[in-house]
C-alpha cells in the first residue's frame, strides 16, 4: 500500500528546473491570444474587424479587446488558457522577486513583488470583464494594468543581473513596448478622433506587438532561473538553517573634479538650461489642456503627459553612457520644446513639446546622476536648477503671467520664441557635466540608502515647485478673499513670494543638511497648513514659509536621487509627479472624470500628498547623512567660487524682480471710457480659459475688442488657469493694466471652481465670493461686487451656472443667484451664464419678484448661456458681438446710464435718436472687423 510507503523526513518528493515556470508562461500566454485571435478570424471575420466608424474592407484587422472578449467560443479559450497561466505567472512573480531580494535589493524586489501581483490582479480585471460586460470596468482595468507596467519593468531591469541574457532581452522588449506606445496612441487617435479610415487596423497591430513584448520580457527570466531548482521535499528539519551571504564592502566611486565645470560660464548654461527646461515642463500640460477642452473630454492627447517618464531609457547602459558623455544631446532635445512655438499645427506642437519634455527630464537625471559624495557639485547643479525656475517665474512676472517662450506664444501675443530658442541651444551647446567619468557605476549609493523614497520625494517636489511656485501669483490668489483687501495682491506682493524663493535658494546651498532633515520638514508642512486653512496675510504667510521650504530642499532630493539609478529614480519620481498631476485636476474636474467623486473639491488630500511624498525624499535624505557621518566625511562646505557664484546671481534675479514689480505696480488709476455721460457699459464673456481656437495665448485679442467696444465693467467666465494644467496663469492681469481696470479675481484656485472674474473701471467697494449649491456637477461661482459708479454705488453680479445636466443643481443655483440679487436695493446688473431657455425654466426663477430683476432683451429668444440682467438702473443699449477665433462664445455688451430715474422700455428706438457717447462702435456694423460684428440682430439694440 501507498500510504506504508511514507517518505522520509526530508526525502525529495519532487524536483524540476526553474526554466520551466517561465517556459509554461510563455507558451499558455500566446494560446491564449492566438488561438482566440486565429478562431474569431476563422468564424467571425467580419464581426470582429468592425468599429464604430468602419468595417471591411477598410479594416480588416481586429484589435485584442475584439478578437478576445466579444465572441464565443473564441472568448472561452483566450480565458482558459488565461487561467491555466496564473499558475506560472504567480510563481514567476514570486521567483523573480526572492531573486532581487537575494541580490541585496530590498526596494526593487518588493517594487518587483507588489507591481507583479497587482498586474495580474488588473489584468484578471481586464480579461474576465471584457468591454461587452462593462466598457469602464474593462477599460479601468487595462489602463492600471498598462499603467503598472512602467514599476514592473523598472523593476525588473534594476535587478537583472550586469551582463545577463536575461538582460539584454528584457531591455529590447521594454524599449520596443514602451516605443510602440508612440504610434499606438497617434492611431488611436487618428481612428477615434480624425475618424480615419483604417486606422484602426494600424492601430491594431501595434496593440498586438505590446502583447507580445510583454509576454517575451517576462518570458527572458529563462535566462535567470536557468540556475534555479525546485525542490519539494517532505518535512525539512527545524534545525536546518539558511546560511547568510558575506556582506558586500562598500563601492567607493572616484571622480576627477574638473575645474572647468564650476566656471562662470558653465555656472550660466546650467541656468540657462533649467530656464529653458522649465519652460518646456510647464508647458506640457498646458498644452495637453487644449485637447480636452476643445473635445468637451478625455481626447487621448493626455497620453503625452506621460512623457516626463522618459528617463526610464537611461536604465541601458550604452544609451546611459552617451548622455552624460554628451550632456548636450539631451539639452538639445529640450530645446525642441521652444521650436514648438513656429509649429501651426495644435497636434505637432503637442507632440515637439512632449519631445521637449522628455529630453528635459532625461537632461535632469543626466546633471545629477553620480553626483553624491561632491558638496560643490550638487549646490552648483542644484543651485542653477532653481534660479532657472525663479528666472521663469520672472519671465512669467514680466509679460502677465504667461512665460514669453512657451509654444503658446508668438509675435502677435507677445511671444519671444527665437529668444527662448537661442537660450536653449546656447545653453546646451555650453553644458558640462563634471562628475562623470567613463567608469562611472549606475549607483554610487549605499546599501543603507534606499532609491525608491529619493524617487517619491522627487516626483512630490517637482509638482509642488510646478503647483505653487511657477508663476509669482499663484500664492497670492490662493488666499485672496476679494474687496475691500486684506491680503496680498499679486503686484506687488507677488515680488516677496520670488524673494522667498531666493532666500530658499541662499539656504539650500549653504545649509542643505539641516533643510533636508526633519525639523525643516515639519516647519514646511506647518506652513502649508496655515497656507491652506487661512485667507489673506496670515494665510500668505504660511505659503511664504512653505515656498522658502520647498527651494531649500532641491539641493537634498536631487542629491539623494541623483545617487541611485537614474533609469529607476528618475522615472518612478516623474511617474509619481504625473499622478499628483491627474489629482490636481480631478479635484476641479470631477464631473467630467472618471471616479472623479473620489477626490472633488480635495485639495487638502492633494497638498497633503505632495507632503508626505516629500517626506519620504527626507527619509532618502537622512540615510545619506548617516551614512556619510560613519564614513567620517567632511562637511558640505562651499568653495567660494561657488557661493560666488550663486549670490551674483541671486542678486541679478532681486534686481530684476524689483524692476519689473515697480514698473507693473506704477500705474494711473482706472478711467471710464465716458464719464460726462454717466454710462456704464457691462459686458460678459466665457473666455475658455485664455487659448484660442488655434491653441495660441489670447489675452492681446481680447484686450483689443473688450478695448474697442469701450467696456467699463466685464465679468469673465471660465477664467481660473492656476492649475499646472492651464500654466497657472491669471488671464485678468494683462487686461487689467493695459486698459486700466480694478480687478477681482474672484473664487481662488483651492475652491474648485472653473472660474469667475470681474474686471472694472469703477473702484470696486466690496466684493463677496460665493459658491452656490452644486451637490452633483460643478461647483458655481459668483462675485456679488459694489461698485462706486459716478458716486453713485451700484452692485454687479458675475455668475456662472452648472452644466446643462445637473437639473437639480441648475434649479437650486437659480434660486439662490435671485436671492442675492433680491437681498440689494441697489441699482444692479447681473452678468451671467444661465444654461437655460428665455422665458423658460429657471429663466422665471432669475426674472422674477424674489430677485426683481428685468432681462436687458427679453425678445432675444437666440440665447442659452450668456444673460445680463439688471434692475433700478436705466438701460439703454444690448449688443451682441461674434468672437471670431477667440473662443467658443461670444460677447454680450449692456449699456446703462447712472443716475437716470426714468424707467426702462422695451421700446426699440432708432440709433439716430441716441447720443454719440451712448453709442456702440460703428467699427463693428456689417462685416466687422478681424471677424467680429454684431450679430443675431446684426446691428445693436436701443430702447427709450
């Protein structure tokens, strides 16, 4: 009998080659897609191959989600033999992470280990809920799973073995996947956007290749467990122990200094090129931002955020090598990011810049990598990368908020391109890099330094630099609560947030040890708590302190980073850095997101994010100080050419700073356009965040017709670009100063709204933000102003509604806008956008006894966003105008004279009975000019 026969304690029951779990990966993997691809093929060809657009003969290729998830039986194989591969797949995670853990890599190996599992988790998600089921599910869990490759891949290649097979296959695999991403996403978009016929059999194809380079990468592990035997054996001994390895002795890497790298001009390239890769990173998602505005949604272009991952490509050694011999290769591609500007085509610019940016990136991880261990090299490189930023911001102080070489920018609107251009290439044909060497290892870290906390520390600093500090006004309009004002505006207290950042700057270069410990760390989160909980100077205060925190610790992340694999640390920070990025957005844009709920109206968990992120960049940076305290090195003095070098610097960037301020600051006061007739003109207009049709900065356009209709008071609507993804940019500034007006604007950028502005030639009295009932949709914003018109105080409210399919929302907004224009006896005008019908609807709710207002037109039924409405005030004059290229809006123009008791008709009047001074432009009857005229009516409207 079976069961006499018992093995012995320790017998072997069961034994095979490692080489077989990645083997039986492999081939039930491709059954699985093939045979389900080759048996739809077979049976349901004409089927599979159709889309929403096409089907045969235009395609004539199916994708993976067609061939694997529509059909029987095609459907029940590809999951069979899926689940016949979790077996194998299982194990390989688990034999590839005691493989990295046994070679002394704790963090890759459990960045192997978590990244492993949760890709197959996810992909189980994808492939047993396929798009017929649940078209979001399906499509949640393949993008986690795509998503979660970058960590596995990373991984994986960190902990293969120097010189390996296994190496050099996962490397070609992972370069071919990761570049087969470029033409997948263009095709994608091609066939859902541009709806091009076959497009999506091109499409196709490439989605297969990804298949298969992500089964031959993990199908390279043959190579490593080509040394691995499973062993089952029956009841091991207690008393049997591992055995540990010898410890391995410390690596110290010995670099030449190079004098030459610490010259003046090597000091100025350095600043050069962080200017121009500032611009070009702040430029990604910005113009990412067009697409999805344009498209009223997720379009596919955001893909290319994903560029600023690009330093995943030093993980090849050769390739590693060549940049940073050749620093300028690297310098050189960001430059292309500044091209873009003389590129017309929206698609081609998005596309140079996401080039532009992923060279910056990759320039970025080749200044610091190997740089550990060298004081005056990393307060040089450091000290350069964050006047560079300052030297943006100023440049952003300078021209209104926009940064005169982004690829927004031309001639027209104030761009100066070939400047920006010439700084790049300047700078990149003038950059060194002096601590490299031909020998130089991948690491120069310890073993008591960890590279995934450097790399989360990272991607927190580079968005909160980005968030908070790349335009000098983003501070300031955080804690603005409106008039009369009793907090900081952002000329000129914009100026102290940039000399917050120098004095960050003079500390990260002389006292980087201490900024990068923990009381430093704790003092900069008390500050962005008082930055965030408080309004006006105590709330600035707070952000001040978070500011010089924030430039103060650039020296120690970066150093911390720049020790550890650049391939991996670089590119994990930027993946992290773009997360933080898709937070910032969904915390406004969450009802156009998916699982958007989550994180509405969160910006606390977002700052708290960016905190805890640069938290674990502290931890990475204290483990350097331990260690470099037992080995007995120096202190991290500056030579003093260095700090030379840094305070000449600092001092141009203060001087420049005051300049500019003073030079924006000294302006006359606001004048009407015609104060001997008493007239106000009122305007409003939905401005689509500042981007034109054609994806150029278009505050010079507006400037010129708000300017030629003589308007005294406009609100602006959608005007709140203080996101990374709008450029943190204030739209009202350039405006405000060139024409002469007061300005409020409005909800600030941490009350998650899409933005309303008022903008008045009258002194603005007092003015309340509110944020009106929106349990679903959108937050509403409003601005009730009181305005001090010819001594007269007259009340305007600037108002935007919800969207169209939030019906609760919109009926609960209406009710509360007519409540605060009830609760006024004043004269008041309302300018609005409604989403409703004349006559209709809410409509009654806005035109009604509880708000006693009156409609400027109550005949012009070719309305449904856009209304000025006014009460006890005399109104004499409605103009539409058409936008041309502007935006997607026109602008409605009310006239209203002040201090005139006679009622208001509705009696139409020839403008020959008006006077001059009352009158629209003529400019603007028949064909108008540069495309705007007056339209609907096709000519304005008088009333006795």
């Amino acid at each position: 009998m079976y069961g006499s026969r018992l093995a012995k304690p320790g017998a072997v029951l069961f034994q095979f080659d490692g080489k077989w779990i990645p083997n039986l990966h492999t081939v039930f993997a491709l059954l699985a897609f093939l045979s389900s691809l080759i048996v739809g093929m077979w049976l349901h060809f004409h089927k599979i191959v159709q889309n929403e657009h096409y089907g045969y003969p235009e395609e004539w290729f199916p994708s993976v989600s067609a061939a694997i998830g529509d059909r029987y039986p095609e459907r029940s194989l590809f999951q069979i033999f899926i689940a016949i591969t979790s077996g194998p797949r299982f194990a390989l995670v688990f034999l590839l992470y005691a493989l990295a853990r046994n070679s002394g890599g704790s963090i890759k190996a459990n960045v192997v280990l978590i990244s492993g599992l949760l890709r197959t988790f996810t992909c189980g998600g994808w492939v047993y809920i396929t798009s017929t089921d649940d078209h979001m599910s399906h499509d949640v869990f393949m993008i986690a799973y795509l998503v979660l490759t970058i960590p596995w891949t990373v991984a994986c290649l960190q902990s293969s073995q120097a010189g390996s097979k296994s190496l050099r296959y996962r490397k070609v695999f992972a370069t071919l996947f990761f570049t087969s991403l470029i033409p997948l996403v263009y095709f994608f978009i091609e066939h859902k956007v541009h709806r091009i016929a076959g497009a999506y059999t091109i499409y196709a194809f490439f989605e297969w290749s990804l298949i298969f380079y992500d089964v031959l990468f993990d199908a390279a592990a043959v190579f490593d467990f080509k040394r691995i035997t499973i062993t089952i054996t029956d009841n091991v001994p207690a008393d049997v122990k591992s055995s540990k390895e010898a410890a391995h002795g410390e690596v110290l890497v010995r670099s030449a200094r190079r004098h030459a790298g610490f010259s003046w001009i090597s000091f100025t390239a350095a600043i050069m090129n962080s200017f121009t890769f500032w611009s070009v990173f702040t430029a990604l998602p910005l113009l990412i931002w067009y697409f999805p505005l344009w498209y009223m949604g997720i379009s596919g272009y955001e893909a290319c955020l994903l560029a600023i991952v690009a330093p995943v490509v030093l993980g090849f050694t050769p390739l590693r090598s060549l940049l940073a011999r050749f620093p300028q290769i690297a310098h050189l591609g960001t430059a292309v990011g500044i091209y873009a500007g003389y590129i017309a085509d929206p698609v081609h610019r998005l596309y140079a810049v996401a080039i532009g940016a992923a060279f910056g990136c990759i320039s970025l991880a080749i200044q610091f990598w190997g740089s550990g261990n060298k004081p005056s090299v990393i307060a040089h490189r450091a000290s350069a990368f964050s006047i560079g930023l300052i030297l943006s911001s100023i440049a952003k102080l300078y021209l209104w908020t926009n940064n005169p070489v982004w690829p927004i920018m031309n001639e027209s609107n104030g761009g100066l391109n070939k400047e920006g251009l010439a700084i790049g290439i300047v700078g990149a044909m003038l950059a060194s890099r002096p601590q490299y060497s031909p020998g130089q290892l991948s690491s120069v870290a310890s073993k008591k330094e960890y590279s995934l906390p450097a790399a989360i520390g990272l991607g927190g600093l580079m968005f909160a630099l980005h968030s908070l500090l790349s335009d000098s006004s983003t501070l300031t309009l955080w804690v603005w609560d409106g008039y009369p004002v009793t907090g900081p505006l952002p000329v000129p207290h914009g100026a102290l947030v940039i000399f917050a950042m120098v004095f960050g700057v003079y500390l990260g270069a002389t006292r980087k040890i201490t900024m990068g410990g923990w009381i430093s760390f704790f003092i900069g989160s008390a500050g962005a708590y008082v930055f965030y909980n408080n309004s006006g100077w105590i709330g600035f205060a707070g952000g001040l302190v978070l500011a010089i925190y924030l430039i103060a610790i650039v020296p120690a992340i970066l150093d911390s980073a720049g020790r550890h694999a650049p391939g991996f640390t670089f590119a994990v920070a930027f993946f992290i850095t773009v997360l933080l990025y898709l937070a910032h957005v969904w915390v406004v844009a969450y009802a156009f997101v998916p699982g958007g709920p989550l994180l509405r109206e969160r910006t606390d968990i977002v700052l708290i994010a960016q905190q805890v992120c640069i938290g674990f960049g502290i931890l990475g940076h204290t483990r350097i100080k331990t260690v470099n305290t037992k080995l007995g090195a120096t202190a991290l003095a500056l030579t003093k050419q260095v700090r030379k070098q840094i305070m000449f610097f600092l001092t141009i960037v203060l001087i420049l700073t005051s300049v500019i301020t003073f030079n924006r600051f000294n302006r006359p006061d606001p004048q009407p356009f015609h104060p001997e007739s008493k007239v106000m003109t009122a305007g409003i207009w939905t401005i689509h965040f500042g981007l034109d049709n054609d994806m150029w900065a278009s505050e010079v356009r507006m400037r010129n017709l708000v300017q030629e209709l003589e308007v005294d008071v406009i609100g602006f609507l959608e005007s709140d670009t203080q996101r990374c993804i709008m450029g943190n940019r204030d739209i009202t500034q350039r405006i405000a100063e060139e024409l002469g007006y007061y300005t409020d604007f409005g909800p600030g950028p941490n009350k998650h709204t899409w933005g309303a502005a008022l903008l008045s030639k009258f002194p603005i009295l007092n003015s309340t933000h509110h944020l009106l009932p929106s349990p679903v949709g959108e937050l509403a914003p409003a601005i009730h102003a009181t305005l001090d018109v010819y001594g007269t105080e007259v009340d305007v409210v600037v108002f935007h509604s919800g969207q169209e399919e939030d019906i609760e929302d919109r009926r609960l907004q209406s009710i509360s806008v007519a409540e605060i224009m009830g609760s006024s006896d004043r004269p008041l005008v309302l300018l609005s956008y409604l989403v409703t019908k004349p006559l209709q609807g809410n409509y009654n709710t806005y035109v009604s006894e509880l708000s006693g207002m009156s409609d400027i037109d109550p005949s012009d039924w070719d309305r449904w966003c856009e209304y000025i409405l006014y009460k006890n005030i005399k109104r004499i004059g409605y103009a539409r105008v058409s936008r041309s290229t502007i935006t997607d809006t026109e602008l409605q123009v009310g006239k209203f004279v002040v201090g005139d008791n006679t009622p208001s008709t509705d009696k139409l009047i020839d403008e020959g009975q008006v006077d001059e001074s009352l009158r629209f432009p003529n400019m603007f009857k028949g064909q108008g000019v540069r495309d705007h005229r007056y339209h609907v009516f096709d000519e304005p409207r008088y009333y006795a």
